[in-house]
C-alpha cells in the first residue's frame, strides 16, 4: 500500500530535479569537450608515445562500463585521503568519459581534413599546435558540430546512471518518489518525459545538421560511438 | 591513512566475480539475439509495411533513443507486475534491454536497407523471386552486413549496458562487485578487478564479433 498519492506536488519534485540533470550534463558537455579537445589533438600529435597515451586513455573509457568508471571515482576518493563524495565523482567520471568520446568525435573530423592542408601549414613554417588551431580545426569544425550534438544526448542519457552512486537527479527522485507512491507509470513515465524533452530536440537538431552538412560535403567522417545507457 | 591496495581479500571471491560476468554475458547474449530480432522486424516493417505500422516503429525507435536504459528498466521492473505479469529482476532485465537493443537495431538496419538500390530489387522482382526471398536475400543479407560493424559496435555497448541492471536487483557482475564491497570493505580494489574483467571481456567480445563478421559475409571481401 502507498504512503501518498501520485499528485502535483510529487510530479514537481521529479522535476525539479531535472536542473540536477542538465548541471551534470552541462559539466560533462564542458569538461568533456575541453578534455576531447586534448585527447584528439594527442591522437594525431607526431610524437608517437603521445599517440599511445591518448588511445590508451580512450581504450580504456571506452572499454568499461560508465557504472564501473563512476564506482572507481567515488570509492578511489578515499584512497588519495577524500571523503566520497557523489557529485565530486560524477562530475570528474563525466568529464573524463565525455573527454574520451569527444576525442574520438573530433580526431574523426581532424583526420577527413585533406593531408594537403598540414603540408601547406608545414612548409609555411607552422609548427604541430599552431596548424591544429589555426588551420585544421576551423575546417574541422563543421564536420565535429553534427556529432557532438549528437553525443549530447547521449550525455543526458547517461547523467541517470550516477543516481547509482547516489547523486540525486531525475532518475534517483523518480525512485524514491516511487517508493512512497507506488505508482509506477506515473512516476517513471514523467522522468521519461523529463528526460525525453530534453533529449528529443537535440536529437533532431543532430540530424538537421548531419543532413545540412551532408551537401557537398566530399568526404563522410566515420560514424561516431553511440553510448548506449 | 592506510593507502596501500589489497587485491588479496578481493581474489579470494574471485568465482564469484566470475559467476556474476556467466550473468552479465547471459544476460548480454539473450538481449543482444531478441533485440536484434527486434531490429530486423523493426527495419523491415518500416521499409516494406504499410504507414500506420513505419509510424508505429518510428515512434517506438524514438521513444527508446531519447530515454535512458536505466528508466526504461525500471518501467518494465516496476510497471508490468501492475498489468499481472510478473517476473524475475533477470527476467525484466532481459525484456528491457531487449526493447532497448531493439530500437537501436531498427535504425540501424533500416539505414542499411535504405542503402540496398533499388534497382537491385526491381532486378529480383522481374527474375520472379518471392517477396520473403526477395526481402531476406535481396535486402536484408546485404543490408546488415553494410551495417554490421555498427551493429556490433552496438552489441558491445549492449554487454556494457549490462552493467545497470544491478539497480532492479538483478543479479551480475557489477551486483557482485558492489555484494563483495560490503563484504571485503576493499572498494576501490574491488572495481579495478571488476574494471580489468570488463576490459578484457570487451575486447574478446569485439574481436569474437569481427571474426564472426568475416566468417558469415565471407563473400565478396
């Protein structure tokens, strides 16, 4: 038997908790981005050991799951003498994660840029970072932007698996509201909904993008990772 | 501060580390051939049946891609025993990441049946073939191996995805892992182990699907 009724006040308290939501999602968009910025600049870098680390980095966020990363942070913090802390983890997992797939995103749309273009920058006397900055991301750009929306969705997505380390979100009140309701389908169908218009605009402006750029584009950068959760 | 790591007490529940990644496969491989299932009937309906059906699929593709697994678990876990079919954590488990495979299977496949030209099937048609040979020989066989590296880069996000399934007490790996932490109070070395499994069952698993690729579209390479 419920404790209290699915009603105004328990449908506002799910939502309110979608600005938990987008602040991670906001965190990992950035941090993300910044990091992937670095990863996929490391990717393509001459020195090879550079290259090694950067695709060790990305093996391994990619190669476990999200759950396990977040685990990893929030019990690692009392190794280096913190005190657990869920949003510290969830914030430093995202933007780590985030960093490996926007990497992966962004060396994509650096390596369709013709091998032309470095040479040109080379033998006008740029060096490594200046070419990247000043002459092959600008270029870049227009084939990152589809993806990396793309992939924004897949960070709202995935912010409702750090309620499993007990950041409260939209999925965790959506739990606990269902503890005291019991009401199933109202509750988890309004955290469907939150999460839902949140992501279904992105998703089309993702593929407004994609087939906006798609035009007299010569050549397709590969298909970025989709994440699943 | 004791900081020293301890993979000793973690070890030592080794079989049960490795009796919860049987789940986590099982769990993997039973979503990963329903959803798939899924996808193809999902892919073909939206090609070749008639509209209110491609809306249908449509709106069910969308429906799951702009919601998270863990919420579509919890629906299932939560809302079906209300409806009178109740089932096990596994049991749920399984139909939620089987509906969650089977909408990104769907898109999927359906871009792989959007690239078979049409030429190739007006081809078929006028050598008088059936319409199920046409649509499995002509279309689907070619469609997924187009798409197949995509599929299986989806099926490893799908035994990744497994992970959640321990927030509806369904019994895997990572359930096991978060058991052996209350039990060992070795967190952290607990989830490196865990970690490291994950990593290597991923890459075997990649590579299990790229060998398997090659063998079932042996042709034309």
């Amino acid at each position: 038997m419920s404790l209290r009724d699915f009603g105004f006040n328990e449908f506002w308290f799910i939502l309110m908790a979608a600005q938990w939501t987008i602040l991670l999602a906001l965190i990992a968009f950035v941090g993300g981005g910044a990091v992937g910025m670095v990863i996929a600049a490391l990717r393509v870098a001459p020195a090879r050991p550079l290259r090694w680390v950067a695709t060790a980095y990305i093996q391994f966020f990619m190669g476990t799951p999200l759950l396990i990363q977040l685990f990893m942070a929030y019990y690692g913090a009392s190794l280096v003498g913190y005190r657990p802390d869920a949003w510290a983890a969830a914030a430093l997992t995202f933007v780590l994660n985030g960093g490996a797939f926007f990497g992966e995103i962004f060396r994509g749309a650096i390596e369709s840029i013709p091998k032309g273009q470095w040479e040109a920058a080379t033998s006008l006397g740029f060096r490594f970072v200046r070419t990247l900055r000043l002459v092959i991301v600008p270029q870049a750009v227009r084939l990152m932007l589809p993806p990396t929306v793309g992939f924004m969705v897949q960070i709202v997505k995935s912010t409702s698996v750090a309620s499993l380390i007990g950041l409260t979100e939209v999925a965790r009140a959506a739990v606990q509201v269902n503890t005291v309701t019991f009401e199933p389908v109202w509750v988890f169908g309004t955290a469907s909904l939150i999460y839902f218009a949140l992501c279904w605009p992105l998703s089309l402006y993702a593929s407004h993008l994609e087939k906006k750029f798609a035009t007299g584009m010569v050549r397709k950068v590969e298909k970025p990772l989709v994440m699943s959760v | 501060m004791t900081t020293v790591l301890q993979f000793g007490p973690v070890l030592v529940h080794l079989d049960r580390l490795l009796w919860g990644l049987m789940k986590t496969l099982e769990y993997a491989f039973l979503s990963v051939a329903f959803g798939t299932m899924i996808g193809i009937l999902g892919a073909v309906g939206r090609g070749f049946g008639p509209r209110w059906l491609s809306v249908i699929i449509a709106a069910y593709v969308e429906l799951i891609r702009n919601t998270p697994l863990l919420i579509q678990l919890y629906i299932v876990y939560f809302s079906l025993p209300l409806i009178g079919m109740k089932f096990t954590p596994g049991t749920s488990a399984v139909i939620a990441l089987s509906i969650h495979l089977g909408a990104y299977a769907t898109e999927i496949i359906r871009a792989g049946v959007e690239s078979i030209p049409v030429g190739q099937i007006e081809a078929a048609k006028s050598l008088g073939l059936s319409p199920y040979r046409i649509v499995r020989h002509i279309v689907l066989v070619p469609a997924v191996r187009a798409v197949y590296p995509s599929l299986s880069a989806q099926f490893i996000l799908q035994l990744m995805g497994t992970s959640i399934v321990g927030a509806i007490a369904a019994e895997e790996l990572t359930a096991v892992a978060n058991n052996l932490v209350m039990q060992t109070f070795r967190s952290f070395e607990v989830f490196i182990v865990v970690a490291v499994i994950y990593f290597v069952v991923v890459q075997a698993a990649s590579l299990l699907l790229a060998g398997l690729g090659r063998l079932m579209f042996r042709w034309k390479q």
